[in-house]
C-alpha cells in the first residue's frame, strides 16, 4: 500500500501521523528519487523533505531548529495519542452495561480507541487498548462484589482478550483498505467474539454490547430478527464508521457514499422497529400478575436465627445435620411470609403470582407441607403460583435451586431446577428441559435467574409456544438492574411476555416488544410487590425464533475471512521483492 505522508495527514486535519504503519515512533530517512537522482529525503514524524544539491548546506544550518521542530511535534503527537486513550477508555468505562452505563457511549468509546491503535505502533496500540478494556471489566467486577471470586476473574480476563480481537482486526486488516466495506471487519468480528464467548465460556451472553441499548425500544426491535448481535453490530458499525470518516478529515466529497449507506441501514432499523412498536403493540386482554418477596422484617428473623445458632446454620451443609425442629422455627418467618403474602395478592385479584429464587428454605421433609399450604390458596383463590426455594437435602451438595408451579386445581404441574447455577452456587445444576404448561393466559414456563443469559435455553421455551415466562431471581446490591434489563431482549427475541421477581434487585414485568409494564425495586420498599397487567396473547413468532443465531454464524464466517486475508496478506509481503526472506 502506498503510505500518505505525515505531512500530508496533518494538513487533512489528522490529530496524529497517517494510520498506515508503525506511527508512535519517527521514521527513518527514506531516499526519494527524482529525474536527477537523489532529490531529497524523507525524514522525521511529519516526513519532512530535505532537499539535495546546492541547497544542502543550508539545510544542514538549520539541523538543529528542524529537530527542535520534529521533537515538538512529536510531543504533540503523543499528547494526542494520550488524549484519544484516555477519552476511549473513559468511555468505555461507562458504557460497560452496569448500574452505571450510559447507553450513548457504547456508541463513541470504539471511535476514540480505534483511532488510538491505528496511529500508534500496531503492538504497542493494541496492548494499551486491551489494558483500557480490561480495567473496564474490572471496574464492573469491583462494582458488582464479584472481583474476589476465581473463576470469574478468569472468565472475564478471557472477555477482555476477546473484546481485543476487533480492535486487533481493524487495526491488522482493515487498515489496507480504504474501501467503505472495510467498515464492516470491526462489527463482524466483535459479534464474533460475543457469540463464541456465549457458546463456549459457559458464562451466559455477558459481555454482548448491545444489551446497553435496553431503552431503546425501536432499536431493541432489530433482536427480534438477529438477537442481540444485530444490536450490537449496529453500534460497532456506527463507530467504525465515524472512525472511517474522521480519517478522511469529514471530507463530504471522499465520504458521502458510505455515509448515505451507513445512515440509509439505520433509517431502516430504527424506521422498522418504530413501525412494529405501534402496529403489532399488545391489543389483547391482560392478566393481573404479581411478585412478591417476603418483607425484610422476616428476612432479617431468620438471618438472625440462622447466624446465631452458634453452629453457622446459614451452611447447607450444617443446616441439613442440624436439629430440624430448630431449622423450621429458623426458616419459618420467611416461608410463612411468603404464603401470606401469595393469598393477599390472589385475594386483590392477582391470577398467577410469582416468587423469588431461594428466599424461602425448606427442608426436604417440609417440601410437601409448603406446597400443600400454597395449592389450598390456589383452589380457593383459582390462581397459579410459581413457587421457588432452596430444597435443603442430606445428600451433597446439600441444597437444590428449585421451581414448583402450582394450579389453581391445587397440583404441582412441574418441578425445575436450575439449569445454569453461578459459580458461587455450590448445587447440582438441572437438566436443562423448560417446563411449558396450558393456562387459560397462555402457555407458561419458568427458568430461574441466571438461566435467561443463555439464548438456547430460552428458546426451547419459545420451541413449545410459550406465551409468559417466569423468571424467580435473586440478584445483590452493585448488580441490581442489570438482569431486568436484558430480560427486555429476551421478550424481544422469542416473542413471549416474561416476569421476573427479583429479591435483592429489581423486578420487572415486559410484554414481548420489551415495554416495561411493571417494576419493582427490592432497596426502596420494605416489602417488594410487583403487580402488573401483562398483555395475554399467543406468542408473537420472530424471525430470530426460527433462524437463531444465523446473524452472528454470518459474522463468525465473516471474521474467518478477515482471518484469511490478513494471513493472505502476510504472506504477499513476505514474499515481496527486497522483504526478507522473500523472492527476489
């Protein structure tokens, strides 16, 4: 590729020298020849020529005001440099989905950090935009109390060299190209890596750029077609176009074709998801649903009489060799909570009432007992309740995650366990099968918690016709929101109403176009309810129901032919006349 000069770069309105090569560090003299033999050279950051003949003597006098020159604008280049670092990784820092994310910088933090590894020395640039993504990811550890927990911190070092990878594709590929289509390596490869991380980490979709999009409700529709990679493509592309056209100085002339591309997809996303929102809104009748969680007075009675037992009962394992008489008188407040408040909501016209994960704890030997206490509310009140709790058994690991739908004809309809437990959930994880049943609302099935990070296992609810989805959770201060926001995606996606109550976080009622219809926060009432009207119809069917992940197959190929090429490439110019090694 022919190299622009620096000189020529700077007057086009470039912060720093051209992106072709190795910029972070002067040049070496280049002979440049002419018609009569050596003219001059090309020396220094900005290339400047030094011309032969007669008038080198002159030159070699003012040596040393040019170095002084070259040194300052060196200086200059660096500051540049530091400033397109430090703006990317601030950034990036809040746009990393959190309790803090702003949803506009996911959309600038890659413009600033692609600039930086294009200007800089390829390996250079590159580790210190990989350092700027990994103090992101430990930013957001620190924040959710995570950071102290091991295979975390492995999983997400492997997030932040993955989140590299786009960043190392432009900067290695795409950079040999001016083409508009050049654009379009960053986007595909970072869907790339989201999608492989989902698949192969055995860490949910974390990590997936548009999910902090969740507000944005016409865009947010693109899931229903290509999940949330589309999203996140969208807003990759958008910075690698920014990016593309800030290196040809926002020239209209040089950029318009791509520019009128680039805003005519976006026109059509946005345009299309706004048409949806209004005319496939929600037109049919709703069902009363309510979460509820046990008050905090309970919950603190039992923490109490668990913690000072003086045999450290909150440990399933101790719990479970304890005296039972004094576990029931401990897990009792909670339990007996929870049963009040399920007929208090039925009684105010709830029809399916829904609990959190693992507030109540129960005995094996009670299970039965807990059960027959909620199916009595469910035939007398005719209301369906889903019940979870932490089943204490004498087996190791002592504890199971569980789920039990009871009906208002007072049977157990199914029992679930948790199909994904988080690393800090020492328990046998379930099988993996979603249990649908028929309702006079609709299909219903359930998950807990952490097993709606995982597409393919909420699709195998949406394979049955699901029509609500009920999610128990249990979530922590620091991580409070962030699981109710991408269950907006979720509905978006396969095309089902969820509603997940969430003890310790926020509960949150959405209907299948990811509208929020009800919401309830743990840390601002002393008793969470949720009650919400939630829109009864057939599961809207959805493109990305049917096709899955085909998008982001189409980016994971996409990036093997980034893959080739930079590898096609290697090799030309290795074996270029006067490489190295190369062919003479």
């Amino acid at each position: 590729m022919v190299r622009r000069s620096r000189a020529l770069d700077e007057s086009r309105g470039s912060f720093l020298p051209n992106d072709s090569g190795d910029e972070g560090a002067a040049a070496p003299s280049v002979p440049v020849r002419g018609k009569r033999g050596v003219r001059g050279e090309e020396s220094g950051v900005l290339g400047i020529r030094e011309r032969g003949g007669a008038g080198a003597g002159k030159s070699a006098g003012k040596a040393p005001e040019k170095g002084r020159e070259s040194r300052e604008r060196t200086a200059r280049a660096r500051a540049a440099g530091r400033w397109l670092w430090g703006t990317g990784t601030a950034l990036l820092v809040l746009a990393v989905h959190s309790n803090w994310h702003l949803a506009a910088a996911a959309w600038l933090f890659p413009v600033f950090l692609l600039r930086y590894a294009r200007l800089r020395p390829a390996r250079h640039g590159l580790l210190r935009v990989g350092y700027a993504l990994g103090l992101a990811q430990l930013a957001w550890l620190i924040s959710t109390g995570m950071v102290f927990v091991p295979s975390v911190l492995a999983v997400f070092a492997v997030l932040a060299v993955v989140q590299t990878l786009p960043f190392v594709a432009d900067r290695l590929v795409a950079a040999r190209s001016g083409s508009v289509s050049s654009t379009l390596v960053f986007p595909a490869v970072l869907v790339c890596g989201e999608y492989l991380f989902t698949r192969l980490a055995g860490f949910g979709d974390y990590g997936a750029l548009g999910f902090t999009q969740h507000g944005f409700l016409p865009l947010v529709q693109l899931a229903s077609v290509a999940g949330v990679y589309g999203v996140s493509f969208l807003v990759a592309w958008t910075a690698s176009v920014a990016h593309w056209a800030w290196r040809r100085g926002f020239r209209w002339r040089e950029i318009r074709r791509g520019v009128v591309v680039w805003a005519g997809v976006l026109a059509l996303v946005l345009g299309a998801g706004g048409v949806r929102l209004v005319a496939f809104a929600p037109t049919t009748k709703t069902v009363r649903v309510a979460g509820i969680s046990a008050g905090r007075a309970a919950e603190r009675a039992t923490e109490r009489a668990l913690h000072t037992a003086g045999e450290e009962l909150w440990r399933p394992r101790n719990l479970v060799r304890a005296d039972p008489r004094r576990v029931r008188a401990a897990l009792a407040p909670v339990t007996d909570d929870l049963v009040a408040a399920t007929d208090r909501e039925a009684r105010a016209g709830a029809r399916i009432v829904v609990w959190p994960e693992t507030q109540a704890r129960v005995l094996a030997d009670d299970r039965q007992l807990l059960l027959g206490r909620v199916a009595e509310i469910a035939r007398k009140r005719q209301v369906y309740v889903n019940t979870a709790f932490a089943l204490h058994t004498p087996r190791p690991p002592y504890v199971r995650n569980v789920a039990a739908l009871v009906t208002p004809e007072g049977k157990v309809a199914w029992t679930y366990d948790k199909t994904h437990p988080t690393p800090m959930e020492p328990m046998t994880p379930g099988k993996g099968a979603v249990p649908v049943t028929g309702s006079p609302y609709g299909r219903l099935a359930t998950v807990i918690c952490y097993d709606a990070d995982f597409p393919g296992l909420m699709r195998r609810a949406a394979d049955q016709g699901t029509a609500l989805m009920m999610v128990p959770a249990n979530d922590w201060a620091g991580f409070e929101s962030l699981h109710a926001q991408r269950a907006v995606f979720r509905s978006v996606e396969y095309g089902y109403a969820m509603v997940r109550q969430s003890v310790h976080g926020v509960a949150t009622a959405v209907d299948h176009q990811g509208r929020i219809r009800g919401l309830a926060d743990y840390f601002t009432a002393d008793r969470q309810t949720l009650v919400a009207e939630v829109p009864v119809q057939p599961r809207t069917d959805t493109l990305y129901s049917r096709t899955g992940d085909l998008f982001a197959l189409l980016c994971t190929g996409g990036t093997l032919l980034v893959v080739a090429l930079g590898v096609r490439g290697r090799r030309a110019r290795a074996g270029a006349p006067g490489a190295g090694g190369g062919r003479p």
